[in-house]
C-alpha cells in the first residue's frame, strides 16, 4: 500500500478565489455571507447566501468555451488550474497514471433552468444543454485539460461530494490505480429555484441578518446559508511526490465512509452511522488517545445536524471529544453542497500546517447539546498533529478524512 500527500490546492469560494484569500479570510473571521445579489431577492424568502464575488472564468477557460460551459464547471475548472499549477505536476506525470475525482451535489442548475424555459416557451434546445448540465461534466472537463487518462470518477453524494470524491481518490493511489489525482467538487446553485427547493423542506435560515444567519452550533442556529464555489487538491503518490522534489501540505491518512440509512434529509440522531464514520477515519489514522486533534466540522447551523455531528464526536472519541478543538468553517462561507468538503479539507490541512485553528463566528449562545470546544469567533493557536475534516449529506451520507503532517 503507497503513502498519499496533498502537493497542490486550488480555492474558488465566497471568501477569497485562490487559497491564500480564502485562508486569510477564515483565520480573520471574515465571513463572505451577504444579502442576495444574483438575482432579484423578492423571488425567495430567503435572502442570505454566500455568493462567489469578482470571479472571472476568463483567467482561466477562453472566453468562446465559458459560454458552453455551466458556471458550476467553470469553477472547478478554475480551482483544477490553481492545484495543478500549485503542485507543479504538469508535464512531471504520466497521464495515464493521472486521474481526476471531481464532482457536484446538483450540477447545472442554471442549465437546466434556462433550458427548461425553453421547452415552454417553443424554443430551440441548445445542443449544448445536456454536456452542459450533467454532474459528471466538471470531471471530463478538467481531465481534458489536463490531459489526466488515468481514473476519473464524479462522486455525488450531496453535502458529502467532495470529501468522498478526496477519500476515493486517497484509496486509488493508496491501493496502485493512478501516482496523482486531482480531487474536489464545485457548486453554483445560488438560483432561486435551488433556494425555494431548499426553503420548501426547511432547510435554509429566514434570518435576513448575514451575520446572524449561519452560525453553527449556537442555541439561535435555525438553518443553513447556500453558499458555492470550488475546491480541488491534488493527491500524489509520496514517492513520487518526493522524487520530483514537490512540496507537501500534508499526508491523507485517513477515510471513513458510512451511511445512515435512516432518511432521505435528517441525520440519524443517534449519530451511529456519522460516529462509526469519523471512528473510522481515527482508526485508519491510527489515532492515539490524548493526541492533539482539530476537526473542521460540518457544522450547517441546521438544528439537528450541529447537535448530531456533536454526538458522533463523543461517540467516536469519547471524553477526547472535549479536548479537540472544532471550528465550522461555514460560519463564514456557508454551505457550498458539493464544493464544501474540499474547501473544509484544504481547512484542515492549512490549519495542521500553521497551527491556527480558524474560528466559528458568529457564536453567542451555547447550546447544552452542543458542548464542545467550537473556538467562538477568534482563531487560536494550537500544535495540532491530527487533522479532520467531516462532511453529512442529504440520503444519510458520511465522510471523514484524516491527515497528518509529513
């Protein structure tokens, strides 16, 4: 079995479009959640999201391609180009030893949208529509452009898309398939028929207040903010990363993947499946009691999700649970579906790296079923030696990821 390690990164989000913006922002406590821009507010009850702002696909896709490319695509394509560039692989690897595990939780949302109009109102169908709009498309895209002939995958798992996607990357180099994968997922549903869906089954916050709208595991949480964006990393194999003299962030030692098989959108509240995920994840780590460890949680501001991910924490490390230091990175870029995980795992990884573990802002009321250590609204120092990064999603999907410094 091979060694795996992060050697590029890659970062399109509300907060920042590349990854010293976005880690800044997060260790300042910058939130990058905002009254709605995109389109007229009137059309949605609710009115706080976390739009990607001043991101010009043009840096990165010509501008005659960008017009038959769906916005979500365009983003992953973008935060491919900044973790290829970042690793310094290119032209370093054989391509049919290069993959790419790249997905969306909805895929072209717009797309779809625009091309649905269409139909009712007797137009032409572009014939674009559906390589435009299928989930799977970032993937091919970026593969293309990279030239990556070896595995590619498009995870959809909802909420969990880009951690599974990082996880079944982890396991591909692990176990021989591919030297190097790029793995992450995009989003762009920020469209009023994603936010009435989402506000129709109650998941959103009505608050109209940006900085009291997503604040994860406080008493006053009342739904999550949608957020978008992209994050990619690049996977490699040690040795291979270490011949070609590529820096490392840091090493994937760890993955769980469980599901609950309890309900279609509502977690498990006895947190079984989410806690035997994250133990998972501890064990293939080969966590020691008393290790110093940061978990950048997934922590939605939804009611149940916060108090459950609490319980899967307990259950997986028992009375450690309140020596960790957690953050929810969310607080700050809302919830990004597809793209949240590996945002959250680049998180995790920078927060290994430098020592900083980035706030929960927005926190002011604790809530008794969520007792542990959230770091409330400023960032703080800690020597962590082991990182994590969880992700829930809609169907009862769960994913941890583990990493270590090299």
């Amino acid at each position: 079995m091979k060694r795996v390690v992060v050697t590029g990164m890659g970062a399109i989000t509300p907060v920042g479009n590349d990854v010293k913006t976005m880690w800044d922002s997060m260790i300042n406590g910058k939130s990058g959640i905002g009254l709605v821009t995109r389109y007229d507010p009137s059309l949605t009850k609710a009115k706080v999201v976390a739009e990607v702002k001043d991101f010009d696909p043009t840096v990165y896709i010509d501008k005659r391609e960008c017009r038959r490319i769906d916005l979500f695509t365009q983003y992953a394509m973008a935060a491919a180009d900044q973790a290829v560039e970042d690793s310094g692989i290119k032209g370093r690897i054989d391509p049919e030893r290069f993959g790419v595990y790249a997905g969306s939780g909805v895929g072209g949302m717009e797309t779809f949208y625009e091309q649905s109009k269409n139909m009712f109102n007797d137009k032409n169908i572009s014939p674009f529509f559906i390589p435009m709009m299928i989930s799977n498309i970032a993937a091919g895209n970026i593969a293309i452009k990279h030239k990556a002939m070896g595995p590619c995958l498009p995870v959809v798992t909802a909420c969990s898309t880009s951690t599974h996607a990082i996880g079944e990357a982890f396991r591909a180099i692990k176990f021989g398939y591919a030297d190097a994968i790029i793995a992450g997922g995009a989003e762009a549903a920020l469209h009023p028929l994603a936010i009435r869906g989402f506000t129709s089954c109650k998941a959103l916050t009505m608050s109209e207040d940006p900085e009291n709208a997503s604040i994860p595991f406080d008493k006053r949480r009342n739904g999550f903010v949608l957020g978008e964006g992209a994050g990619m990393l690049v996977l490699e194999e040690y040795e291979h990363a270490v011949a070609r003299g590529a820096k490392i962030y840091g090493e994937i030692c760890g993955y769980g993947n469980t599901c609950d098989a309890h309900h279609v959108t509502a977690p498990d509240p006895d947190a079984a499946g989410s806690g035997r995920c994250v133990k998972l994840a501890l064990e293939e780590a080969d966590y020691k009691t008393g290790e110093p460890i940061y978990i950048n949680a997934h922590g939605t501001s939804t009611p149940m999700n916060d108090s459950t991910e609490t319980k899967a924490f307990k259950a997986a490390l028992g009375d450690e649970a309140y020596k960790a230091h957690i953050s929810s990175t969310k607080s700050m870029t809302g919830h990004m579906l597809g793209a949240t995980g590996a945002v959250e795992a680049m998180a995790a990884l920078l927060a290994l790296g430098t020592g900083i573990i980035p706030p929960t802002i927005g926190y002011k009321e604790p809530d008794p079923e969520c007792d542990l250590d959230y770091t409330p609204n400023k960032a703080v120092k800690a020597d962590v030696t082991l990182a994590l990064s969880t992700t829930f999603g809609f169907g009862g999907h769960n994913a941890c990821i583990a990493f270590r410094k090299i």
